[in-house]
C-alpha cells in the first residue's frame, strides 16, 4: 500500500471513528492536559485538526510544539486506531484562515480570546487493530475465545507510516 493510499486509509476510519483521547507526551511542566477530542479534519498533508480546552494558564507559557498521541476508539465500531506524531497549537489567525474547510464558529472559538485552543498533530506513525465481533456461543467456546484474546490473536494489526 503506498503513502497515498495509506492517508486515504486512516482518514476514512478517523471519520468514522470521530473523536479520540488526546495525550500531550511533553515532559513540559506546563501542558495541554489529557482530554477527550472531535476531530474536526484530517488533511491531505496528515494533519490531523482538533480543539481542546484552552488551560487557565496563559497559553503562551505552554509548548507550541510537542510529541502528542491520539487513541480513536468507537463503542459498536470493530477497530481502533493509535495515532502518534508531533503536534502544534495554531495561534496564527492566517493559518486558521488557510483552511476553507474549517467552519468561521471554529475560527471564532480558537482565535484570540475564545475558550478553545486550535491543534494539529502530524501523523507519524499510526497503528489500526481490527477486533472480531462476538457471536453467541457455548461457555466451553466463550472461555477459549476470551483466553485467545488477552493474548491479541483475535486482532487484526497494521501500522502505517503515512508521511514519507
């Protein structure tokens, strides 16, 4: 699978998936906080764009740039994906106005003094396990079955390196 298809990939399932828990990696004493996230695009450069609650702390003291993860995970949905790479918070009005696509409600909310911090993690490295559904079946199956996935043998892996 080249670069191309690989972005196409995750930017399908990021879609469908549509939010993830947001981990800041900095070892900053200062950071954005661990928080639930929707992403609001993901771009053809490999960004993946999303807001977070602004700190009560001025923003300035944080890190604007910082090694990040996003973990997409959707009950009823038979994958999750584990997204690593660098972010940056967007502060610039002009980058904000770059992207057509992001609704002006979004621009308003992240610019100046809004509650909400604009952020975009460049993906590195992403990692998509498919889980198997269940089917009903006897407790002799169910407890092989259970046995078999705390050892991950009932996971589909793949990593991707979608920037080349």
């Amino acid at each position: 699978m080249d670069t191309n298809q690989q972005l196409t990939f995750l930017q399908e399932r990021i879609e469908e998936i549509g939010s993830a828990l947001f981990y800041n990696l900095s070892d900053a004493v200062l950071k954005l906080p661990t928080s639930v996230v929707s992403t609001l695009k993901v771009d053809d450069y490999g960004f993946v764009w999303f807001l977070v609650q602004k700190p009560k702390q001025y923003l300035r003291e944080f890190e604007t740039e910082f090694p990040a993860r996003l973990d997409f995970f959707k009950k009823g949905i038979n994958c999750f994906l584990q997204v690593s790479g660098k972010a940056w918070v967007v502060s610039d009005p002009e980058e904000m106005n770059a992207l057509e696509s992001l609704p002006e409600t979004v621009k308003e909310l992240a610019a100046g003094e809004g509650d909400m911090v604009l952020v975009k993690v460049k993906m590195l490295r992403a990692e998509y396990h498919e889980t198997q559904t269940r089917v009903p079946n006897s407790r002799w199956h169910n407890a092989v079955t259970n046995m078999f996935t705390w050892f991950r043998t009932g996971y589909k892996n793949s990593t991707y390196y979608p920037v080349s």
